[in-house]
C-alpha cells in the first residue's frame, strides 16, 4: 500500500491480516494527542509603564474527531449500499477527517506491468520475500478522490480497500511501515494540506502483487456506514 515493508501474500503465503496496521498508526496517533505539555510557570507581573498584550487568538481549525468517530450518513447524493459500478466510474461516500464530515467522490482504476527486477531490488525487503516477487504481476489499484463540497479533507489516509482477483481471493500486499513506490505506482500517506475545497483532487496509487492468470478483477469499499458484504459495500469492476 506504499508504506509497507514485508511481504504478505494471500495466496501462496501465510500472513496475518494486512488492514491491521491502520490500527496500529492510529493508537500511535492517539497517544501522542493525549501527552499533556509542561506545566506553566507562575504569572510574572507586567512592568511599570507597560501594557499587558492578551494572547494571539488561535488559527488552528478545531479537530473534533480527533479522538471520536461520527456518524455518517447516507443521503440521496450518496452511492447505494450494494451498487456496483465500473472501473473508471465515480462513488460518493460519507466521510471525515479529524476535522469534519462530508462527500468524498472515490473513481477506482486497475493496471498491471510485469514486477521489474530493478524495482524488486529497491524495495526495503529481506532477500527471500524479494525472492517471493520475482516473476509476479504488479497491479496498480489507483484511486482518484474529490472533495465534493469543500469539506475540510487535509491530512486524511486513503480509504482502505479490498480488491479481488479472478479466483476470488486476495492479491499479495507488501505491509511493514516503509516506503514501497516503484515505477508507474507513487503513493501519498495522507492527503495535502489543501484538500479542503469544492472540487480538490487527491490521487493514490495502491502497489498489489499476484500472476497474470488471476488478476484484480474488482476492488469494494466497505467503511462505515457501507458494510463488509456484497449487499451492503460498493464495488467496483471490470
């Protein structure tokens, strides 16, 4: 997903489930929000013949799902529960930041290249899991995502994604925590800080491995309020 850094295949190789690691970000992010900062010290008097200046007012937006998670909604401009739509075509979820809620328009898109050995050799792996890629498939699951009404979106991760290939199984994915880009797949942790405004695009390239025999044949989101099942997720497909 292109910020991982082991190799955890769904097919030929024993793994753990690689959606964890959002967990983990999160308790590390949750941690650091709830440090309390040095005590302050006692107030010291203003000199003679000088005037007390009141404190600069903050410009930090408030970030009330920061540590909660709202309640989001289906209305009539969000996609259905159970649609199913093509590779290239636009869903509109309900979404937040730690900021606010709104509309996120998603568009999936899928390609693959022939895993090069130059890329393989980059990544931040162990000799016997680049051993694992060597002659597989790279496919590029790419999602492009619109801020639909201006809602403050910066610093969000990408939706989390479940593709499926041919056989009706999983792709592998490299998971671990560091950087996986290769040629033709560049990703973003978090949306910039100017994904904020009616209309703002945010791209993502999401790095999955198999054979060319059982490719990415559909890619489904499930976040809340949608739901893991075929009748309550959006899936895209071919």
């Amino acid at each position: 997903m292109g910020r991982f850094g082991y190799v955890a295949d769904f097919g030929e190789f024993s793994v753990s489930k690689w959606w964890g690691i959002f967990v983990v970000a999160g308790a590390f992010a949750l941690g650091a929000a709830g440090c309390s900062g040095p005590a302050a010290g006692p107030s010291l008097p203003t000199p003679a013949g000088e005037t007390a200046v009141a404190g600069a007012t903050s410009t930090t937006p408030p970030k009330p799902y920061l540590t909660s998670t709202p309640t989001l909604e289906l209305n009539d401009r969000t996609t259905k529960p159970g649609t199913k739509i093509k590779f290239g075509e636009q869903a509109v979820v309900p979404f937040n930041s730690m900021y606010e809620k709104g509309l996120l328009g998603i568009t999936i898109t899928v390609d693959s290249a022939p895993a090069p050995d130059a890329d393989i050799d980059n990544l931040p792996l162990k000799d016997e899991d680049k051993a694992k890629l060597r002659g597989k498939m790279f496919f590029f699951v790419r999602v492009k995502m619109v801020d639909m009404d201006g809602a403050n979106f910066k610093e969000i991760f990408p939706p989390t994604l479940f593709p499926r290939t041919r056989s009706g199984g999983f792709p592998g994915v490299l998971i671990g925590g560091a950087s996986t880009d290769v040629t033709g797949c560049e990703s973003e942790s978090m949306a910039p800080s100017d994904f904020s405004t009616p209309g703002a695009v945010f791209e993502q390239c999401e790095l999955f491995f198999g054979t060319s025999s059982d490719p990415i044949v559909a890619v489904a989101y499930a976040q809340k309020p949608y739901e893991d099942t075929s009748s309550r997720e959006v899936t895209w497909r071919k």
